[in-house]
C-alpha cells in the first residue's frame, strides 16, 4: 500500500463512471450495485468482491461524515479503469475534516473502513480532490 494525496487527471474513458446522490444511508447498496455493474460489464471479475467490500465502507464512511456535520452536498462516487485489470474508486463527500485510520475494540459495530482500505486495496489515500469543499477516499485493485 502507497497512500498518497496526489491526484492525476485524465480524461474519462467509455467505461468509467460515476453515481452522485445524497448522503443517506440507502444509497450505500446503490453505490455498491454500481461498482458491481461496472466490474461485471467489464468482464473483470478478478476484483469484484473486494471493490464491493470497499465502496460499502468508503460510502459509509462518506455518509456518516456527513450526517455527523450536517453536510447536505451529494456523496460522489467515481469508477475508472486506469490500466489493465485495476480498477479505482474515489468516493467524494463535503464533510469537513479528513478521516482518520484507526482500530476500534474487537466488540465495537464500526470503525475499520479506512483499516480494512489499507489492508485490501493495492493504492490507497485521500485528498481534497473533487468538487467543492470535503475530500475524496480513493483505492486501486488490481486484478
């Protein structure tokens, strides 16, 4: 893992995609749905259950943030296919303040999103890339 806050655009390519909508919790499975459409209309199999682990926690992450801070701005999240066989996935939020890694205790319900990020995904950081205020958790998969 190489956490990192830079950011490099690109020029969106026919299979990336994005799905923006608010910060509530029944969005979280659509988010999901989304990554798993996306991998599976690529004929990448190789990171789907991984990608799907991932954008469940980033999202909720995304989405508790903001529900704790009042943030109204739409949770985004962006796909793309930067090389053969990886996928990235950027989760964008207007909360504000940066998420921070951490280990809660073995009975706790939450709190590994960002633990189980470092752990699975090949890249990983956050940034303050994106539109307007917040910051945006991304990870790279490969296959």
């Amino acid at each position: 893992m190489r956490p990192t806050t830079e950011a490099v655009p690109r020029p969106l390519t026919a299979g990336d995609f994005a799905l923006v909508f608010p910060p509530d919790p029944g969005w979280v499975r659509a988010a999901r749905d989304a990554v798993g459409t996306a991998v599976r209309s690529a004929g990448r199999d190789g990171p789907a259950d991984t990608a799907l682990l991932l954008t469940s926690e980033v999202v909720t992450n995304a989405v508790n943030a903001c529900r704790r801070s009042g943030c109204s701005e739409p949770v985004t999240l962006y796909g793309e296919w930067p090389g053969p066989g990886s996928l990235r996935v950027l989760v964008h939020d207007g909360a504000p303040g940066l998420p921070v890694r951490r280990w809660h205790a073995d009975d706790a319900t939450g709190g590994r999103g960002l633990y189980l990020v470092g752990v699975c995904a090949d890249e990983s950081g956050v940034c303050r890339h994106g539109p307007g205020d917040g910051k945006s958790v991304w990870s790279e998969l490969g296959e």
